[in-house]
C-alpha cells in the first residue's frame, strides 16, 4: 500500500520551475491573476538565491503595486493574499496535484517557498508460508504493524481531507413536488404559488437556466432577492437554475469594485444597465456577498452539488471574508461600514432609505452568518490540524466576537429592542428600520432569550411597507415556533387583495416557508441525511409534501400533531432525522419508531431520532411527551 510522506529535500531549479507551471495552469490558478504573480515573484527570488527580497514590504510593492515605502499595519494586501495563496497550494496537492513527487509550501509566518519531496514507500507483507512448514513469529508481525502506524500517522500529518466528492443531483422533475392538507386555504395557497413560480422559469437565454427575481419586467436577477428564493426553488426542483445564477453572481466579484459583484444580472448575462454604468458608478448593498455566500452553501447542504466548491465559487468564498471586509473596513474594527457619500456603491445596508446610516444591523447579521458559513466550509475541507481547521475556528471566534458587540453595544434597553442603524456620526439611530431586524432574526444574530422574544415582538408590531420585506416573515416565525403568526401572514401574501401579490419573491417564499418552515425540511449533504420538524398551526391538522427532491433523493413526508412519517419515494437509501419540538421544563419524550422505542437526542427544546430509510420504504415516528406528575396537594 503506498503512503504519501513529505520529506525535506532540495530539488533541481528545472524540476521546481516545472512544477510551479503546473500549479498556474491548473483550476485552482488559472483565473487568479494576483496569486499567480504572487507565486511567481517569490519562487523567483527563492531560486535566485535572494530570500532577502521576499519579505512583505517587497511584495506589496513589486507584486500588488503598493508605494515603496507603505505602512503593512494599515495595509494588509500581502498578508490577506498569503493565506488564500496557501489555501489554494493546500487544495492543489489534495486534488489536481495530488500524484506530484515535489511538494510546494509557503509556511505560516513566512512568505518563502519551500520545496519538498513527497514519497509513496510501499508497506510489504512477506507472503505467507504454508501452514505444515512454518510456525508464527509474533514479534515480526509486531514490527510490521507498528512501522504501518508510523507510516499512517505521519501521513494524517501531512493530509487535509477536501470536501467530500459527491454526486450531481439527479435530474428531478420541475414542479413535482405536491401537497395535501386538512385545510383546504392552505393547498390552494400552495399551489397558486407554485404554478406562479414556474411562470418565472426561463431556458434557453444566453446567461443560460434562470428565474426572475425583479419586481419589474427587466427580466434579470437580483443577490438579495434570489438568495431569498432558492430555498422556494430548491423545493420546485429548480436547483440547476440557482446554481447558475449564484455562480454568475459569484464570478463578477472584482478588485476594481472592491470585490463587490454584479448587483443585478440580466437574461444576457451583463450587469443590469439600470444598476450599473461601470466600476466606479454602480448600485450595490453591501449585506449582498454574505447573502450570497450562505445561499450557496444551504444549496450544497440540500443538493450535495460539489459544483459549489469548484474555483469560481471557492474564490468567492475566500474574497468575501477576507478582500471584501478589508475594502468595507476602513477603521479595521472589524465591522464593515460606508459613508453616505459612497452611495450608491456601498450601501452598508439592505434598507435603500434616508437616514443613510454609516452601518446597519442587517449588514452585521449578514458579516457574522457568512462568518459562520465560510468556518463551516473550512471545517469540511480540512482534517484535524491542518490550515482549514484553523481557518474555521479563527471564524467561528470573529462571528461570536460580531454577534456579543451587537448584542451588548446595539441593544437599546428603553424600547426593548436593538437599534437599526448607526450613522455617520457614530450615534444610534432611534427609528425602527424593518431590515435590521428581520435579518438579525434569519441569521440568528440576536442574543438568545428575552432579546430574541423582543425582535420578534417588533418583527410582529412594525409593519413594513414594502411587501418584499414582509416576504421573510412566514419562514422567520416559524423558525421561533411562532406557527400561527406564521401561517396568517403566509395566508395573506397569497391573499388575492394583497398588493404584491404574484411578485417572484412572493410566490418563491410561500413555497419554501410550507417546506422549510411549516414541515421543517431540512437536507444535509454531509451526512446523507434530511431532518423534519413539524411546526404546524393550529389551522392546520395535518400536512403532507410529495415529491420533494432532496439531495439524491425525493421523499414525501407526513405531519400531524406529533406523529411524522417520512417516505423514501426515489433515489438510495438515506437518514431521517424525526425530530419534534419539546417543553424544555419537562423530561425528554419517548419517540416510537414503527411502535418501536428509540433512542432520542434532545438539544435546544428538539427531540429527536436517526432513522435509516432504504428505497420505497416509510417510516413512523411518534413523540410522546412525558406528562408531569398531577401534585395531590
């Protein structure tokens, strides 16, 4: 068996110049002109033998432009580009050039390449000897099972796992997926819905699969509002038209515009003339590149396409939270922000009005929930110890650091609640502006407890006028449990005398909140599983969803009151987690499976069980509460 080791070695100039071509010309190189020039400049030096021409200030200047003389601590280009250029060599090895003899690395704290060899030992068995003519030897198969361990152990050292290779999704039908229910206003409100998205489908344009997502005919597309439809598309069977769209947005980020992309796209593929005249002229909200980050990857988590960490979008992913928060961070604590004078290239908020604010609180959800999914990504792709892991928890730490200054510094005790927006002035504005807090909300950005219950009182009291906003109620209130409030305001987007009645965004949102919020759909690629937790309204009895494609897979599933079945109606077998909400002040349930008592998992007020489902099969799950002891005082 051959065991890849990396050795310390100097090899040949020609070898070492091969391999660097190599590395240029591959997926990983091939669109990133600064890493490129990056990569060439200090292998040059290093094989010139002038290690003291690579050190930061010479970079900056020689490779990214920077004044002879500039100040690294206000400047960080070389250091930002260093860690992506060592993602991108990490990646490199484990993929394209995983059969190279020579290993290139840029050790952390350093800027110089280092060359090594990278060995395939063969582990050789003897041949085992007949039985009538020899005896066992204990203390060789000792010696022979200890080297494999060293060998072993020494190449988890050097290894990162890549995200792991999974399957495109298999082609579903669009518009499969059905509902029953025991309210009728429910299925009609569904199905207007639906058949009303699919009216927004296109094919055949030049920018290739899509759907609108404008509130007016410019036949284009939108970051924030497809972010906002996928999960609704995901459920029609339109995840190819997400993926393309998303990976647009992600290929249009751009130095030149501070790594902000296309704001709008249109069926040709250009940026959207009403939204852009060029570079330095051009709308843009900058909560966007987040929005789009943690669109992609829910997509991943509920296709399993690993088209979401090919090059582009990798790239993307790593601009976003590195180059983008630089450019958007003049300050460097951390937080992004823009003047009103930048408008309307940086509008550090989704809210488009006046008072024009130096920061807003949907734009510190949106940084702190791109956080969290580029550490989740990280996370994925490497193995204990590598630079991934450390990626994801040096993340994991800046999204926490995000999510307490927001909670301790923007929370106003007097109307109880947290503020919107911060103005240029660095004061606190007083007003209740509606994005602020519905995006604090979906990323879970509001501190747990009385704070979370007070944004979701205001949520409920202060009506926006913009019928887009109101679109992310039903999916948010669900998510907290509050199913009745949910369900009226679902109900009245599909209202006929609702004014934005029929918009994309509208009808995109009612499918996924019935999916997603009310049937508590939620795939995860990483473990070939998809959990259910019914959140039905008292309206509502019972509630079922055929053909809902999910990763390989579609399934039907099956709520009412506290008895979930979950079938496997196509694709291979698969995990469901049934999970159902509890009263956290009483013992964990009992949960039959099939009228048999599983084992059950509570965490935060869900109980759940993991339940494997072969093809055709359905399963049962039932969650019988603990009923607490009636005092005989």
């Amino acid at each position: 068996m051959a065991v890849s080791v990396v050795v310390a070695w100097d090899p040949p100039q020609q070898e070492c110049r091969a391999l660097v071509e190599r590395i240029l010309s591959s997926k990983e190189f091939q669109r990133a002109t600064r890493l490129r020039d990056f990569l060439l400049y200090v292998v040059d030096r290093k094989l010139a033998d002038s290690p003291h021409e690579v050190t930061e200030v010479l970079i900056g200047h020689r490779v990214f432009g920077r004044p002879p003389n500039y100040s690294t601590g206000e400047d960080s280009i070389v250091r930002t580009e260093a860690r992506i250029l060592r993602q991108r060599l990490e990646r490199y090895f484990l993929k394209e050039g995983l059969s190279e003899a020579i290993v290139l690395e840029i050790p952390k704290g350093s800027y110089l390449p280092v060359f090594q060899r990278r060995d395939f030992p063969a582990v050789e068995v003897a041949p085992q000897p007949s039985p009538p003519k020899t005896r066992n030897h204990p203390a060789i198969w000792i010696v022979c099972c200890a080297c494999a361990v060293v060998i072993g152990l020494t190449a988890w050292r050097f290894s990162k796992k890549p995200v792991e290779s999974i399957a495109p999704p298999a082609t579903r039908s669009v518009g499969a997926v059905e509902i029953e229910s025991s309210d009728p206003q429910l299925v009609r409100s569904f199905q207007w819905a639906k058949e009303r998205a699919l009216g927004y489908m296109h094919t055949g344009d030049p920018v290739g699969d899509w759907y609108e997502s404008t509130a007016s005919s410019r036949y284009a597309f939108c970051m924030r509002d497809v972010s906002h439809q996928s999960a609704g598309a995901a459920v029609l069977g339109l995840a190819g038209h997400t993926r393309n769209m998303l990976h647009h947005f992600a290929a249009s980020i751009s130095e030149s515009r501070d790594w902000a992309g296309y704001w709008e796209i249109n069926k040709d593929g250009f940026p959207a003339p009403v939204d852009y005249q060029d570079d330095r002229h051009f709308w843009y909200c900058l909560p966007a590149n987040f929005d789009v980050l943690q669109a992609s990857y829910r997509q991943f988590l509920w296709t399993g396409d690993p088209a979401y960490f090919d090059s582009v979008f990798s790239n993307f992913y790593d601009r976003t939270v590195t180059d983008y928060v630089s450019a958007w961070d003049p300050n460097k604590d951390g937080v992004m922000e823009s003047n009103p004078e930048s408008r309307p290239r940086g509008i550090p908020s989704y809210d488009q009005e006046k008072p024009f604010p130096l920061t807003g609180a949907d734009l510190m959800a949106a940084q702190y929930e791109g956080y969290r999914v580029y550490a989740a990504i990280e996370r994925q792709r490497g193995a204990r110890g590598s630079l991934s892991q450390k990626l994801a928890e040096e993340y994991d730490a800046k999204a926490q650091d995000l999510r307490v200054r927001f909670n301790n510094e923007w929370w106003n005790p007097i109307q109880s609640r947290h503020y919107s927006l911060m103005l240029p002035n660095h004061t606190f504005y007083s007003g209740y502006v509606a994005e602020g807090n519905v995006f604090a909300l979906l990323f879970e950005f509001t501190g747990e407890g009385l704070k979370t219950e007070a944004a979701l009182d205001s949520l409920e009291k202060n009506r926006p006028h913009l019928d887009q906003k109101l679109s992310y109620f039903p999916e948010i209130l669900f998510h907290y449990g509050r199913n009745d409030s949910a369900y009226r305001y679902l109900l009245e987007l599909t209202d006929p005398n609702f004014r934005g009645r029929g918009m994309p965004e509208i009808v995109f949102s009612v499918v996924g909140a019935v999916a997603t919020g009310m049937a508590g759909i939620s795939p995860d690629a990483r473990n070939h599983l998809v959990e259910t937790l019914p959140r039905l309204p008292k309206a509502v009895d019972w509630l079922k969803l055929s053909h809902v494609p999910v990763l390989q897979n579609e399934v039907a599933v099956r709520h009412r009151g506290l008895e979930s079945s979950f079938t496997n109606q196509a694709g291979p077998r698969l995990q469901w987690r049934a999970s159902f909400p509890i009263d956290s002040t009483l013992a964990a349930p009992r949960i039959l499976v099939d009228g048999v008592p599983t084992p059950v998992t509570v965490e935060q007020r869900v109980a759940s069980v993991l339940v494997s489902v072969r093809p055709g099969q359905t399963r049962i799950a039932k969650c019988i509460p603990v009923t607490p002891a009636i005092s005989s005082n």
